[in-house]
C-alpha cells in the first residue's frame, strides 16, 4: 500500500528557532511535493523533488530515496510561517497522495 | 496569470439540493486536479483530466458526483443531490506536464467551502 506519514503533527516552537518537518513513504516515488496551507485555506506549492535537495529563502527541503524520507526545513522561523505543512507524493503516476499535515506555530 | 479561479467561494445548500463547483485552470496547463479536503480524511484526489480528458474518476465517491471539462479553460464538479455528508473543502488544481520526473509544480485555487445543511 502506497503509503505517506509526516511527524510531528503539531509542532509549537519559539519565533528564530530552526524547525524540522518530517515525512516518510513506503515505497519507490517518481516525486515529492510539499504544501503550505494557511489558515483561511489556500495551499501554496513549496518544493517538489525527485533528488537531492533545495532552497528557497529561510526553507530548505531534502530528500533521501534510499531511505525514502524528506525533511522540510525552516531557518529563524518567524509567526507568518504558522501554517499546516503537507507532503504528497507521486507513487509513479500521476495521482498524489498526501501526508496529514504538520500543524505549525511559530510564537513570537 | 491570475492563478487557479475557483467559484463560488463560500455555498450553504439544503440536502438534496444540486451544487456546481467551477474551476478556471492557468492557462496552458494540461493537467486539473479535484481534490476534497475534510477534517478526518484530509486531502483526497477526486478525479483529475489530461488535456481535457479525465484519466481517473476512483476518488469520485459515488455516483451523485460527476465532472466535466469541455474545454481547457473550464471544468465544473457537480453533486447531486447533495448531502450533508459532503461538506468539505473542494479544492480544483492545475498542472503543466505533470508526469514523473518532469519536475512540475502544481497551482491550486483557494478552495470553494461547501456546506450543506
């Protein structure tokens, strides 16, 4: 079974602290994405990856296919990065399945 | 481009009423995506179109939802009748070329939230 889970669920941090989402899957993927939905709703597509990693402003995304593990990165964190944070992934075609989510906050 | 238009925004419906949600995908994309996103099951992929053809209807979850795309700039997710059950999230989303390895982002709108009462 195709299958995405992301770590933690709920993460509450300090505003300037380094955060680290997680999300593993259970088999071979064609490509990795990762979302940020704010309150309100609208989702923003950050990444996609098939390999290796990459950065854009305070967020770095990395990707392991060995392992079968990405990691969502974000440096001096600030209150306006409070979002739900949600892998998908491409288990070869062309339908993502999605992670539950990572409830982020960022107190300032 | 103006993004992924989604009307209308905000529905409250009687059960058993007809609901019709639109979606305006970017212009040139291929690829549009339904999805659905509720509390207990998060986001789950209704049906999506290639090129204005739907490749996967699985996630449809029965036969009172239908989808259409007539054209390349037009696609609309139908219930009927329409249950309280179905009060979610309908998220529509476009895609250029979005086939493995091909790397390309997908655009979503920003939801059309569904009541129905």
């Amino acid at each position: 079974k195709n299958e995405v889970e992301q770590s933690p669920q709920n993460l509450t941090a300090q505003e300037g602290e380094f955060i680290t989402i997680n999300c593993s899957y259970s088999v071979g993927i064609s490509a990795l994405h990762w979302l940020q939905q704010h309150p309100g709703g609208g989702i923003v597509s950050l990444f996609m990856l098939s390999s290796g990693k990459k950065k854009h402003g305070r967020l770095i995304a990395t990707i392991n296919i060995q392992e079968k593990h990405s990691s969502l990165h974000i440096t001096a964190s600030h209150p306006r990065d409070s979002a739900v944070y949600i892998c998908a992934v491409l288990f070869g075609n062309e339908k993502l399945t999605f992670g539950t989510g990572t409830r982020l906050t960022i107190i300032p | 481009d103006a993004g992924v238009i989604q009307s209308p925004r905000h529905e409250v419906t009687e059960m058993g009423q007809e609901v019709t949600l639109r979606c305006k995908p970017i212009s040139g994309h291929d690829y549009l995506f339904w999805y659905r996103q509720t509390m207990m099951r998060g986001l789950e992929l209704l049906i999506y179109f290639n090129n204005n053809v739907p490749i996967d209807d699985s996630g449809m979850p029965e036969d009172r939802f239908s989808a259409k795309m007539p054209n390349a700039s037009f696609s609309t997710l139908k219930i009927q009748p329409s249950e309280p059950r179905d009060s979610a999230v309908y998220f529509c989303a476009s895609s250029s070329s979005f086939r493995r390895g091909s790397g390309n982002t997908i655009y979503f709108g920003e939801g059309s939230w569904l009541t129905v009462v």
